[in-house]
C-alpha cells in the first residue's frame, strides 16, 4: 500500500532532524513510520472482525496475547472483556495510562473494501450488521503500536504505563453494565494509580495528517432518558373511546423541543435534546395501549444540563396528563447510561499539545472545537480524581472535504490509514515526554 503524504513527511522529518534537539521527536516519527504496515494489519484485522458492546471476545484476546508479546503484565476479564497491560520501567518516575476502545456498533457496512466487515450480531433482538463505524479499530491499532515502542524503548523512560483496552465504550446492551463505569466498578485502578489519563479518537471532521485538541470541555454530558405513554387501546374508527398514546407522545416529542430553543441560555453553552426511538402501535387502525420514546440530552454545564433534564420530565409529565394519560418518566434513566463533560485538563492540555507540536508540527496541531458528542472516558479520571486529555485525529483522506465525509456512525465511515501513523507517533511523543517529567 502507498504511504500517505503525512506518512512520506515523517519518513522525511527523519533525515532532516538535528539529533540532539529532536532525539525524540525522531524516535516517535519513525517509530510509528515504521510500525505503518503493522498497524495497518491490525487495524484491518480488527476492522474484518467486529464485535459489539460486552462481545469483544476474539478482540480481546488478541490484544491480551499482543501485549503479553510485548513484556506487559495483562489482567484480562474486567468489565466482562476489558484488558489491561502495566509496564514498569524499573526506574522511578510517573504513572500514565492511556486508554483504546474496542467495540463496535451495529452498522451494516457499505464500504467497498477487501477488508470489509461482513460480521452479523444480536442487537435488541434483532440481527443486524456489525461495523468498526466510529474507528475503534484504528484506535487498538495505534495503542497497540504505541504500547511496542514504548516495551522496546523502556531503557530511555521512567516511571510506569497502563494501557486500557475497555470494551462497551458505544454503550453496554439494555439489562446489562459495561464500559468504563464498570471497568472503575471491577478495580481497573486497584493496583495501578495513574497520575494521568490519555485518550485518542480518529474523526472524520479532520483531515488525514492533523490532530486537535482543546483545553476545558472537549465534549459533551450525555444522558438517555426513556418516556413510555401510557393511553387507552381503542378501535382506530372510534378514537374517543380511548385515549391516544400516540398523539400525546407526538404531542411530548414537539413540546421538547422548546426546551433548548426557549429554556436554555445557549449563549452560555451548546446543549441538545434528541429523540431517536418513537416506538408504539402494531396495526394500522388500532389505537395502542402504550408508546415509547427514547432519546438523548447533552450538554457542557452542569445547571443547563439538570434543567433540560428537569423541563423534559415535566412536559412529559403535564402533556401526558392534559391527554388524560400517564407516563413512565425516567429522566434520565439511569446513573450507568450518564456520561459527564469530556473534560481535558488545562495544564496537561498544554503538555500534551506541546508534546503534539513536536511529533507532528505546529501546523498540523488544531484548536478543536467543542463537540456534542460524548465519551465514557471521563469516568476513569473522575472516579480517582486524576486529570485526563483526549484529542481528536483527522481521518479523512486528503482530497477529500471533511465537512461532506461520512461521519462516524455512518456506514459508509472510513479512514485514511495514515492517519495510524500521526496518532501513533503523537501518542507516543506525550508518552515518552510525560514519563521523562520528575514525579
């Protein structure tokens, strides 16, 4: 396979870097140059065998035997197939932990590649496609990368690293716990206290051959919340002797939406109420008992947040009651389906950008603007108060616009596989910057 241009730029970086004033820079530009064609068998591996929340068997196992390959000692089974590798240099010096997802998602892919998955799964009873459609898979790639260069360099680092191979981060299946709030749950810290937290996420937002980042809130609180209507089942051609589940639940659907646009001060903060389940009725002219509605909230302010969530629980609660039905509000539904801000802390976030200039060039390092989307990531540095950085990699093929690429989640989501190499080497280069810092 050709190499990428940022790729080629690397490999060209090497030659013409002093040695004394870019000794690491070198080392995580043509480490990760290197490890291109390895990366990219893992990455096309994992992508051909994709495994959805709480499944990531066969996945899991091949990391797990990688990092044994590599020297780590491995903890397997946490939060069902959660791994975990910790590398000790033998000399003194800081804690880090970086972090890989590796679930997928129940995407039926519709990208032409010889490599493309064809996996089937189960999926709230259904059997649907399975695909790598946010880029989990690049992402154990160049942790995967990221973990061997730091085994093989372990003379030129002190300290200690974790590496997180977390499964459910797309959310755990409906009765079950998962992600990184079990992984917590299960000890993933007992033995281990890192003093920081590093996450990566390839993006089709960016172009191949960039990275972005942001100190502050870098993504959004998420909360699911579930609504289920409770009517009167009647006969379609005599609406009045019951009482319509769906018109109310319509009716709650419509009224949400001033919640955002005339309850929150969004000069404040961005937030989002989006429904995407509106499940009810089985016959064409019968008016159902009950209706569902699912959805989500998202926000970046705490009080914003508790007062989307509060307005939606009442709009349900009072047009339900206008209609002379009921409801089941749970809003949200529960603490293990809540996620909190994406938080980078300000002054690693500096350390780690700096580090990112280095590896990359200042050129290639943006200011990232806030996304609504959300991340379980957080959870790992709350729950031992710890500050924690995730930034963003450009996914999208040169040539190609950013802002008309398939997004993630979509079937048709793919990736420059460059961009391994620029998430690698500039993971790489914080690692190694970090852990030559004094503890």
């Amino acid at each position: 396979m050709s190499k990428s241009p940022f790729v080629l730029a690397l490999l060209a970086a090497l030659a013409a870097c002093p040695v004394v004033a870019a000794e690491q820079a070198s080392t995580a530009q043509g480490e990760m140059a290197s490890m291109q064609k390895q990366m990219i068998a893992w990455r096309r591996d994992f992508h051909q065998h994709p495994e959805l929340s709480n499944r990531e068997v066969r996945t899991s196992r091949i990391v797990a035997a990688q990092l044994k390959k590599f020297g780590y000692r491995v903890r397997t089974g946490i939060a069902h197939t959660g791994v975990v590798g910790v590398l000790d240099s033998g000399k003194p010096g800081p804690k880090l932990a970086i972090r890989a997802d590796m679930d997928a998602l129940p995407v039926t892919e519709e990208v032409d590649l010889p490599f493309a998955s064809k996996a089937k799964g189960e999926y709230l009873g259904k059997t649907v496609g399975v695909m790598h459609a946010c880029g989990h898979d690049a992402h154990m790639a160049m942790t995967l990368g990221v973990a061997k260069v730091l085994a093989e360099q372990r003379k030129n680092w002190s300290g200690q690293v974790m590496f997180i191979f977390q499964p459910a981060e797309e959310g755990a299946p409906r009765g079950e716990e998962g992600g990184a709030p079990l992984m917590v749950k299960e000890g993933v810290f007992k033995d281990f206290k890192p003093d920081a937290i590093l996450g990566m996420h390839v993006v089709s937002a960016l172009p191949e051959g960039t990275v972005a980042l942001r100190p502050g809130g870098a993504m959004a609180s998420s909360d699911t919340f579930r609504i289920v209507v409770h009517g009167k089942q009647s006969h379609g051609a005599t609406p009045w002797a019951g009482i319509d589940p769906i018109v109310t639940a319509a009716e709650i659907v419509t009224a949400a939406q001033t919640i955002v646009s005339r309850k929150l001060d969004i000069n404040k903060e961005p937030a989002v109420v989006t429904f995407g389940i509106f499940d009810g009725g089985a016959r064409f002219n019968i008016v159902p008992d009950t209706v569902e509605l699912q959805g989500t909230v998202r926000a970046f302010d705490e009080g914003m947040r508790k007062q989307a969530l509060d307005g939606l629980r009442n709009i349900a609660e009072h047009v339900a009651a206008a209609h002379g039905a009921t409801v089941e509000a749970q809003v949200p539904l529960g603490a293990d389906s809540s996620n909190p801000v994406n938080y980078n802390d300000p002054a690693l976030t500096a350390r780690v950008r700096a580090s990112l200039e280095t590896a990359l060039g200042k050129e290639h390092v943006q200011e990232a603007r806030r996304w609504t989307a959300s991340e379980d990531f957080p959870h790992f540095g709350a729950a031992i108060e710890v500050p924690s950085v995730y930034f963003f990699v450009g996914a999208t093929p040169q040539g190609e616009d950013p802002a008309t690429a398939p997004s993630n989640h979509s079937p048709r989501f793919h990736l420059d596989e460059g961009a391994l190499a620029v998430g690698g080497a500039g993971m790489l280069q914080v690692a190694l910057d970090y852990l030559h810092a004094t503890p």
